[in-house]
C-alpha cells in the first residue's frame, strides 16, 4: 500500500496541528524530513523538519513500528505549530518524499484491513467524533472498546456450537436413527433470549435524528438577540436599541448539562416598508416550520404578535419568555420563564427548561451505540435462529435447520466484517473525515 498522510486536525490556526503519516516505508524517510532517525519507536521527540535545506518547523515527532500501531503498518504522528504556512510547507515536504493524500477514513481502512480493528469498531470510531453528548460518547466508546465485539463473537460461537449438534442430529437420521437432543431446543430458547437481551442494549443511532433546534422570534427590540449572545455566552448577534437591527436567520450550536441543540436568532417581526427587513421577517416566518421549539422573547405582556402564527405554532413547542426583567417590578406573570439578558437573571431556568424541552433520547439501559446496519443484521440473524428452532420443534427438514444457522451466524460475520465487499466498505468508510 502507498504511503499517505494526513492533517488530522482541521485546518485553521490553531496551536498545533498534527500531521499522519502511514504505510511500509514511511520511516526510512524520516531522516530525509528530519535530519535523523527517530530515537525510540513509540517515544515522542523533537526534531527540525527541513524542505529543500531549510527549517519549516521545529516539531514533534513520534513514530510507530507496525503493527504496533494505529493501522498496523509503519507510521508516524507529526506535530507542528498550528499556522496554515505551516500546514502547507509541511505538505510540500510530505509530496517531495512521495507520500500522497489521504482519502476520507483512509487511516481506519487501513486498520481494519490490517486486522487492527473489527468493521463495527471502525464505524463506531466515526461514532465517537460525532457524539454531541456524554451518554453518546459512552456508548459509542463502549461500542469501539471492544466489549461488544466480544458479546458478537460470543453468540457466534454459541451459534456455530448449536448448529454443530444439528449436523449431528442429520447424520444421526442418515444412519437411520430417529432421535432429536430434547435439549438442542432449550438450547436455541436460551440463546435466543441471551440474544435480545443483548440487542435491547444497543442504542440504534438513527433514533437521534437530526440536530434539534431553537428559533427566537417576537416583536423588534424584545432583546431576542441579547437573549441569545447570552445564551451562547458571548456576542454573536448585533444588538442596538434600533428596532429592526437583525436581518439575517443566525445560526449558533450550544451545549448544555449533556445535551447540544441549535439556538437561530431572527428578525423581529412586524409589518414594514423597509424591502430587507420584510425579507428577514419571512425567513424567520419560514424557518419556523423546521425548527423543534419556538422561543417567543416579549418585552411586556402585548402577545398580539402571536394571534398571526398560531397555524405555525402548530405542534411546536413554545416557550414565552419575558426579557427586560431588570426594568420592571417582580410580579406574578404568566410566561413560562422571565429573564434579563442584561443581569443574566433567569437563565438559569431558561437553561433547565430547555435541556428538559430537548430532554435525552437515550434510555439509560442502553449500552452500546450501534448503526441501522448491525440492527438489520441482528434481527435477520435472529429471525434465522427462530426458523431453526421452528423446524426442530416442527420435525421439519433438518437440513433447513443447519441452514438458518448458517444464516444467522453470517450475519454476525457480516457485522463484524468477516468479509466484507467493497461496496459496503465505501459507503461506511467515505463517510469519514481525512485523518482518521
Ligand atoms: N435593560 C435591558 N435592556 C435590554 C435587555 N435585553 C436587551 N436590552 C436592550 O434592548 C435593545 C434591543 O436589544 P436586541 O437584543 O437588539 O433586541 P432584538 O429583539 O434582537 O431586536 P431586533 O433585532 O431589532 O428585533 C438593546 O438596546 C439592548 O441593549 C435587558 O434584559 N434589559
Ligand atoms: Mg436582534
């Protein structure tokens, strides 16, 4: 396999970036990038890494013997100071040893061909990077950890053991012999249940869904915008005492006790001559249909402004808030939450009904973060299980019984990636970043 790198930080300045090289070869060019070998495989060093003589960077420099790695072939990690005229002449001295670029999840590929890692670990690496909230990243980590591999591979023996003693019973019958093993049934039984109970611990990623999302709407000046920098914690959106300042749809993601969502702020709405605010305000009326829950910010007890979207707000959830406490006396009031986004009065309780409005779909039973492919694959692996038994108890065709089992347990090669074509590899390795 060529030699590939890869930044597998992103690109932007930043303090550091970190650079990925891999495959046979890749370190007898260390002394051409870096003046020397590397001290000790597996040991972080500091070297000068050099292009046509000179400097480029001072870095860091720490190199794996495969496959005592990452992929399981020769490698070595690059660490740069985070400037993009860095990045780049650290690219020209990777193209000028002929290391090529690296395509999306080129490294984990690479581990998995390399035996490094089973196809569901390699998924679930891709899992843990995505994972916006703890509960994720435990279970998609307790998914990569290896755990549940070992659970697979365990029914896969149990069924390879079960199916054994059916082969048993045809031979038995072929040498004219009627006896069916009463305790094969129970068996299959047994493994079953152990089966599903294992699968209802399993976190379907699907059932996430999409990014949910906020929108701010209400009257001009309400102080939505302000609601929102201090949402966000700091000063995202314009704000000034001119009704009429925000235009645009303003897109921020937020993460709180666990949980991230996205807020928009928007133009405050109100009939106008002026072309681009009536602009913003339709965009703001449009948006509303695609957001979760709607955030209605007023600055007194005048709703008025609701009477004209109450088919939008339809089946949303809404949430009145009352901003600009700090001008008025405390009194009873009807809205779900008061704040001040001056003093920050309030937020705290606008912040727990939100996490509690966006809640966590992850039921606390769960245990591993899996995809739609393995749940498809667990139940036509389980479903096979059941048609075994049915033939068995049934005193149907035995030779069917064997079969279903071989189903069942290549369905758990298949999840595993025992073998696994090309196409399947593509559609889960593209949708990696470069890097990993
Ligand atoms: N005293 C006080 N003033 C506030 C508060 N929140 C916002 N303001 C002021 O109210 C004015 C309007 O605030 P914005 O956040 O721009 O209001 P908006 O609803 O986004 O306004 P538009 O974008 O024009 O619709 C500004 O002068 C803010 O400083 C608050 O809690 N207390
Ligand atoms: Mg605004």
């Amino acid at each position: 396999m060529s030699i590939v790198y890869a930044l597998a930080t992103p690109p932007a300045k930043s303090a550091i970036c970190v650079f990925r090289v891999s495959g046979e070869g890749c370190l007898d060019k260390i002394p051409a990038l870096f003046g020397l070998p590397p001290k000790e495989h597996g040991f972080f060093c500091v070297r000068d890494l050099t292009l046509n003589m000179s400097i480029v960077d001072n870095v860091g420099l720490i190199s794996f013997k495969g496959p005592k790695s990452y992929t399981g072939e020769d490698s070595f990690e690059v660490y740069g100071h985070g400037g993009l005229g860095v990045m780049s002449l650290i690219m020209d001295a990777f193209h000028s040893v002929g290391f090529e670029e690296a395509g999306p999840g080129e490294f984990t590929k690479r581990a998995y061909l390399n035996n490094k890692l089973t196809l569901n670990e390699s998924e679930s690496v891709l899992d843990v990077i995505d994972s916006s909230s703890k509960k994720e990243v435990f279970l998609a980590s307790q998914s990569l950890s290896g755990a549940f591999t070992k659970k697979v591979h365990e029914i896969s023996k149990k069924i390879d053991f079960l199916r054994v003693r059916v082969e048993a019973e045809i031979d038995f019958s072929d040498e004219g012999e009627v006896f069916l093993d009463q305790g094969l049934v129970k068996d299959l039984e047994d493994l079953v249940v152990e089966y599903e109970v294992f699968v209802s611990g399993c976190f379907n990623k699907k059932e996430l869904g999409t990014k949910k999302s906020a929108i701010f709407i209400g009257p001009p000046n309400s102080g939505k915008s302000s609601v929102f920098n201090r949402l966000l914690g700091f000063e995202r959106a314009l704000v000034s005492e001119v009704a009429g300042t925000t235009r645009d749809l303003i897109e921020s993601e937020v993460f709180y006790n666990d949980l991230s969502f996205s807020i928009i702020d928007s133009a405050g709405m109100r009939d106008t001559s002026d072309e681009i605010e009536s602009k913003g305000i339709d965009f703001a009326i449009d948006k509303i249909s695609e957001a979760d829950v709607v955030l209605g910010v007023f600055e007194n007890d005048d709703l008025s402004l609701l009477d004209g979207l109450v088919d939008l707000l339809k089946g949303k959830v809404f949430i009145s808030i009352l901003n600009k406490t700090d001008l008025r006396q405390k009194t009873e009031s009807s809205f779900d939450c008061s704040v001040s986004a001056k003093t920050g009065e309030g937020f705290d309780g606008l912040k727990k009904l939100l996490t509690k409005t966006f809640g966590e779909n992850i039921d606390d039973q769960s245990l591993y973060m899996v995809r739609d492919r393995h749940i498809k694959l667990f139940k036509h692996s389980i479903e096979s299980i059941k048609k075994s038994m049915g033939c068995l108890v049934s005193n149907g065709d035995m030779e069917i019984a064997a079969e279903e089992l071989k189903i069942s347990r290549a369905c758990l090669d298949d999840l595993v990636g025992v073998k696994s074509s090309d196409d399947v590899l593509g559609d889960i390795f593209d949708n990696f970043c470069i890097g990993k």
